[in-house]
C-alpha cells in the first residue's frame, strides 16, 4: 500500500482509507474484526465520526494494540464549545486512546453553522484547546458547499478539508 502526506499536516497515511459507516450495521466484534483486517492489509488512515453509531468503539477495539502505526480521524456536528467537548472526550473514551490524530468540524454546509463555530462559546474554542492540550493533533472540516468549504478553507484555521467523493 503506498502512503501519502495528508493534507497540511505531517501525518502519512496510506493511499486508500476506511470509512467508518459501513460498520454500523455489524455487531461489535464483527466490526472490530473488519477494521483489524484492512489494518492487516495495509490500511493505516480511519475515519468515522460518533455519530456513526459504535463505529468508534469498533475501530478503538480493534486499533488499540497498533494505535501508535496508525492514523485516526473522528467529527462532530456539535457547533457550541461545550457540547464539542462533551464530543471529544467521547471520542477518546470510544477509540481507547489518549488523542485523536484529526479531529473534524463535521458538515460545515451553511453560513449559520460556520458563525455558530467561529462565535464566541463555538465549537472551534473547544476544538483549539484539545489541540493545545495535545488531545488532537491537527484540526480539519468536512463540508458539502463548495464556496464556503472555499471561504472556511481561505482561513487558514484547519489542517485538512473532506469533502463528498463517490
């Protein structure tokens, strides 16, 4: 599997990544045994996002033994300070780690969720301390509106942006 730069961070990750909706479906164990078997195969880059169901308990099961050969990356759709960190701290409790690689502003889609996450008490306060803390690495957003995943990016405040692709 070749590896790649992501984004405008230091992090390599392999060429081809998983996803972490299609395990939602499948019990625990079953879920974690998918996950143990791409990493087997070469994949070494996880996306999912807490509100993919136990996706992360699945891929924090499963990625525990190898956290430190692989790259992992959650969201949230909170836009509030507070409830971004409730997020966070779920997120490291279900993925059995000490800090998330890239932690991702999820659906930033309309110019409301953007001034809710930038606002005084927003989502991006909470976001920054993590990452000052050392409990996430890089910082990116997901987004399904191209001119303002173009505004958000032009800030020059996140590491990466995610975008639909299919």
């Amino acid at each position: 599997m070749q590896t790649i730069r992501f984004g405008k961070t230091e992090l390599m990750v392999s060429q081809v990544a998983f996803g972490g909706i299609p395990i939602i479906p499948l019990r625990l164990e079953e879920g974690a045994a998918v996950v143990r078997h791409c990493f087997e195969c070469g994949i070494t880059f996880f996306d999912t996002a807490n509100m993919y169901g136990d996706s992360e308990k699945k891929i924090g099961l499963a990625l525990e033994s190898v956290r430190d050969r692989v790259v992992i990356a959650t969201k949230t759709l909170e836009r509030s300070a507070e409830g971004a960190a409730k997020h966070i701290a779920y997120s490291l409790d279900n993925l059995k780690t000490d800090y998330i690689d890239l932690y991702q502003l999820h659906s930033i889609s309309k110019q409301d969720d953007w001034d809710a996450i930038v606002a005084p008490g927003g989502a991006l306060e909470a976001v920054q301390q993590a990452k000052a803390e050392g409990r996430i690495k890089y910082i990116g957003f997901s987004s399904h509106d191209i001119p303002l995943a173009i505004k958000v990016c032009r800030t020059e405040l996140f590491a990466s942006i995610q975008i639909p692709f299919n």
